[in-house]
C-alpha cells in the first residue's frame, strides 16, 4: 500500500505541483515584460491552477515538505496586506521570515492580482510610481513559491533527494511514531482538521472562530474561488483514502488496509461520510466569503460534515490501524 501511495499518489502530486508552479512563474515573466488585460488574465489563470495542484500535495507535509515548512512558505492566509505594502515601499523584506509569513505564498499572489479592479490592479504595476517595486514584489513572491516546491518536490524524487526511498524503507515499516506509516497518517488527520474542516471552512463560517463568521479569512479571498479549492482538497482527501491515483486508476489505499483488519464495515462508512462531505461542499458557492455573509447556514452544515468525517478518521481509523495520532489537538477533541 505504501508503495503504491508514494509512488502513484504522493510522488505524482508534488511533480503536478511543480510543473504548474513552474507555468506560474513563466506567466509571472510574461506579464513582467508587458503588464496587459491579457497576461494579467493568463497570469491568474496559472495561479489558480498552481493553488488546486495544491490541494493535492498538501496532505502530505512530513518529510521534505515539514524540513522547508512548505505549508507555511506557500499557503499562510489570511494576508497581511498592511505587511505586503510597506514591503512594497521599502523594497527591504526577507520572504519566508515568520514576520512575512502571511505575505507571501499564493494567498499574497492573489491579493497582488486581484485585490482591486482589472483596470487598478494595472494601472499599480504601470502608472503608479511604485509600479516596478511593486512588479518586483510579485516576482519575488511567486519565486519564493518555486524555491519551496521544488526543494520538496526533488527532495521526494528518486532522481533528487530519493526520500522515497527512506519513506518505503524497512526501516520505517510498522505503526508506531516516525514509521512511515504513523507520519502519513498524522499528517493527513492533522491537514483534514486543522487545514480543511477548520482552515476552509469552520473559521471562515465562525464554527471555528468562536462563533464570529469570518469570511475574509477564506482561502483565496481575492480571487474568489475558495470553496472551488475546499472541494478539491476533499476529493484529494477520498482519494488517498481509497488509493486512488490522479488519472483515476485504483489502487491500495487505507479503506484496503481496514478491510484486512476486517474492519470491512468501518472502510464503508468512511466512504459513505466523505461522499456526503463531498456533497456539502458541493452545495457551496463562490466566492465563499459572499456565501457567508448572506447564507451561511449551508456552510456550518459543510463543517458538521467534515466534522463526522474526521471523528472517524482520527479516533476509529487510527484504532483499527494501530497508529497514534502524535500531533497535539488544539481543543482537546
């Protein structure tokens, strides 16, 4: 099962990741060179591909992707978009600083490109006086997001780092803390809590946020297609669940690892409950953030879904596969 998760699954997503970053930054050099309606729409284009091929790698953050804090370089939000303007100005910031954390990534492309009019968002990179720092922000921004992909991404390969290799040794077999195993299943459960049920959907909604809706805290705020992107993390997550590669081939998975501990029964009602997660996120529209201030209702249902999910993933998952969940809880559930 894990070597048909590392290499049809996890390998596959980073190298998806790295293409669509790489088409970013060739976007981002297009529109460098002539800042146009054009290339500024292609150059949106690419980044929304880059933030769904995304939601794909980021359930796997151990390994390379925890040694360069890749979650964190490319996807903290909401922005500080008081932060990314004095940088701006300045032209003196570090990126990947835990003071720049929250401007940078692709939360802080999006607020670059679409945090005002077409013609505005423009008329900073041409007319405005700052309009070449502000240029050279940008590109610093998306090569921040290629310098963190690509130290994963080849330190994953087998032609690269081969953490591969390490990740299907022997060496690593069994369940307990820092088998290969035990790292990929807490680190799916802690993504599934804290980034996807919480981070997409219950703290945007106020599930999360002590009952304060907070729809400028959604994933691509600016951009407008957050739910778009907390469906395709989903669909990510049935798919690791069930071994199911990015073309739709099927494979081992962890529904097969229960199914021979005969925990047929449990395999099936995980798949049921992530079907009807799935549906309540299909149920969303963007941008998410209007959804919430007019008719959040659907949205808190989203996050009870997601909720029934995780309790079986974190509590009865874990028991059947011997693993222990090492990461500590935020709210102690």
């Amino acid at each position: 099962m894990l070597s048909h998760l590392g290499h049809e699954v996890i390998l596959p997503a980073y190298a998806s990741l790295q293409i669509s970053v790489a088409a970013l930054e060739s976007a981002t050099d297009d529109f460098a060179v002539e800042p146009s309606a054009a290339t500024l729409s292609a150059l949106r284009t690419r980044l929304k591909e880059a933030r769904l091929a995304w939601q794909d790698a980021n359930l796997f953050q151990f390994g390379p992707a925890e040694s360069v804090t890749l979650r964190a370089a490319l996807n903290t939000y909401p922005v500080d978009e008081e932060q990314i303007e004095e940088n701006v100005a300045s032209g003196d910031y570090v990126l990947g600083t835990i003071t720049n954390r929250a401007a940078a990534g692709f939360p802080a492309a999006g607020y670059l490109l679409y945090a005002e009019t077409d013609e505005d968002v423009l008329a900073r990179y041409t007319d405005d006086e700052r309009g070449g720092s502000r240029m050279t922000y940008l590109e610093d921004v998306v090569a921040h997001i290629a310098t963190s992909t690509n130290a994963a991404a080849d330190d994953w390969s087998a032609d690269g780092g081969n953490y591969i290799a390490a990740f299907l040794s022997p060496d690593r077999a069994g369940t307990d803390v820092g088998s290969s195993m035990g790292m990929l299943i807490n680190a799916f459960i802690l993504h599934y809590e804290r980034f996807l049920r919480d981070g997409k959907i219950g703290i945007p909604a106020g599930a999360r946020s002590a009952g304060v809706p907070r729809p400028t805290s959604t994933e691509a705020y600016y951009g407008g297609y957050s739910a778009e992107l907390a469906l395709a993390n989903l669909r990510a997550v049935k798919r690791l669940f069930l071994g199911t590669t990015p073309s739709g081939a099927g494979g081992l998975g962890l529904d097969d690892h229960l199914q021979a501990r005969d925990a047929d029964a449990l395999a099936a009602e995980i798949e049921s409950e992530l079907d009807a997660a799935i549906a309540s996120l299909e149920a969303l529209s963007d941008p998410l953030a209007d959804q919430i201030r007019t008719d959040n209702d659907p949205v808190i249902t989203a996050f009870t879904e997601l909720q029934d999910v995780l309790v079986l993933l974190k509590a009865d998952m874990t028991s059947v596969l011997g693993v222990t969940i090492s990461y500590q809880d935020n709210d102690g559930d």
